[in-house]
C-alpha cells in the first residue's frame, strides 16, 4: 500500500456506501451458484495532474474544508454466478429492473437496490459501473467514488473527535486496512 494512501478520503454519507457495496454483495450471493466465487477488491486511480482539482465541502458540523482531488478509489465485487447479456449490462441500472426472476432468485428484491446505489453514487461525485463477458460468465460490478488528500492532521478537531468515536485508533486500523486490500468470500451458500 502507498505511503500517502492513508492521506486519501471519499467524502460522503458512510452508511450509504456501504448500503452500495453491501447490494453488490448481495446481489453477488444471490446470483452465484453454490461451488462459485465472490472476490471483493479495492484499487486507488490516481489522478493525473490536470485533474487534480480543489474542491470545497461544507460537512454535516458546518466546518468547511477545502480538498484536493486525488484520483478515486475503485471497488469492484466480481462473481462467478449467473452473468449479464449485453441488453440486460445496458438496463441493469434502471429502476425495477429484474432479470430472470423467478429462475435466479425464487421471486425476492424489488428491483430497486442497484438503481438506489447508482443515485447514491452520484450524490457522491461518483458512478457505478458492470462488466460481464455474457450469460452464465459472471459480472464484476464497481463503484468508483472521487478521493481527496485530506492528510488527519489538517481536518477540523471536530471531524477527527468524530472518527476517533466512531472508528477508534487510527493507527490499528491503518494497519489492518493496509492487509486488507482483496478480500475473497469462498463459503459455501446453504438453504436455511
């Protein structure tokens, strides 16, 4: 991992990303037949310097912080489960879109999970993408969000008091998140 990484920050709504990345999830689990993989990955595209953009951001105390864009981070959740056709890759984002419903998935979801975390997406500055190489090939769905170096030691105290709250020590959590960077999911699905 990248000395500066730890410097880099999405900015946004915590528990909306994560109702994203849990939906990928989901929906991986979902879609992928007993015996199948689920790998969750993260990635940093750095910026080139023409894009490195500074941005302000009031947040949720009224502190205002003033951010350089450094890239985005990238989080893909790839399965080896029921895939996509082209048609259904170019509407999978829609609202009440279903593939296959009651062949894959006995009937459950509303259609509306993946259309929700692309609105979430963008409220965040950023967009979700899926690749599958067809029908039965899985898919790799991911969510790229803008990051900005936002180094602890030049946020509010306000906002640092908060993670400290929330997340704890940062330096055990640097050092866990800096091992955990591709997580795979090799557990077998049961029908309890």
């Amino acid at each position: 991992v990248p000395k500066d990484a730890k410097d880099q920050k999405v900015v946004g709504d915590d528990e909306r990303i994560i109702q994203v990345i849990r939906n990928f999830l989901s929906n991986a689990i979902k879609f992928t037949p007993e015996g199948g993989r689920i790998t969750l990955s993260a990635s940093w595209l750095r910026a080139d310097e023409a894009n490195k953009g500074m941005k302000e951001f009031t947040l949720h105390n009224n502190d205002v912080v003033t951010l350089r864009q450094n890239g985005v981070v990238r989080i893909d959740v790839t399965d080896s489960g029921a895939g996509l056709s082209k048609q259904q890759v170019d509407r999978v984002f829609g609202e009440g879109v279903q593939f296959n419903v009651n062949e894959l998935q006995a009937g459950q979801g509303s259609g509306l999970g993946l259309y929700i975390s692309d609105g979430i997406a963008q409220q965040h500055g950023g967009r979700l993408s899926v690749v599958s190489e067809g029908l039965g090939k899985g898919a790799t769905f991911s969510l790229e969000l803008p990051l900005f170096n936002a180094p602890d030691e030049e946020l509010p105290e306000s906002i640092r008091k908060e993670q400290m709250q929330k997340y704890g020590d940062n330096n055990e959590a640097e050092e866990s998140e800096a091992s955990v960077s591709n997580v795979e999911i090799d557990e077998e699905k049961s029908d309890e």
